[in-house]
C-alpha cells in the first residue's frame, strides 16, 4: 500500500497524469487502473464543516435580519414543541388536575 503524501513525514509524489490513459491501454479491461491520490475525507471533517457554514449563516442572517430571524426562530420552536404540547394535553385529560392532592389523601 503506498502511503498518503504527507503521512509520517515522507515526501512521495503522486504519479503525472500523464501515465493515467497509457495505464488503461496498456491493462487488461479487468484491472482497475488506481488513480493516486484518492483520499475521502471522513464524515466528521465533512460533518463539521457543514455544521460551523450553518452557524456562520444563521448569525450573519440573524445580524442582517434581527426581527424575521426571530420570527423564524419562534415558529420553529412552536413547531418542534407541538408534539409534546399534544401529549401533555393528552396526559391532562386520561390524569386527573390534582393527582398530587389525591396522592396525599391515600
């Protein structure tokens, strides 16, 4: 396996372009010809980049925008918390008011 430009401090330089097309005529059709370097970056390198974008977006908006970012920051949160207002209203109403008071009494 040869190892990636920079790794442990060996200098290896990747192969011209130039060898690319004489490799794929001079191979057999079955062998994949390697083309060097080909590193993909790791999802959390691609995870943190898009994650610190968003953020830098939402604070130049929220700088540019102050009282549409807040708007859109509000309906958010009342959309993400509608659900738990739907099952606390439907604990309420299976759970009597005062069941702490009823506890007591027992």
């Amino acid at each position: 396996m040869l190892p990636y430009p920079l790794e442990r401090g060996h200098l290896f330089y990747p192969y011209p372009t130039c060898t690319e097309c004489a490799d794929r005529e001079l191979l057999p059709t079955f062998h994949d010809v390697s083309v060097y370097p080909k590193k993909e970056l790791p999802f959390f390198i691609l995870f943190t980049a898009g994650l610190c974008s968003f953020t830098a977006l939402l604070a130049l908006l929220t700088h540019q925008y102050p009282e549409p970012m807040g708007m859109i920051a509000q309906s958010v949160l009342n959309w993400i918390s509608m659900p738990f207002q739907i099952i606390r209203e439907r604990l309420e109403a299976i759970w009597p008011v005062n069941l702490f008071q009823q506890l007591s009494r027992v």
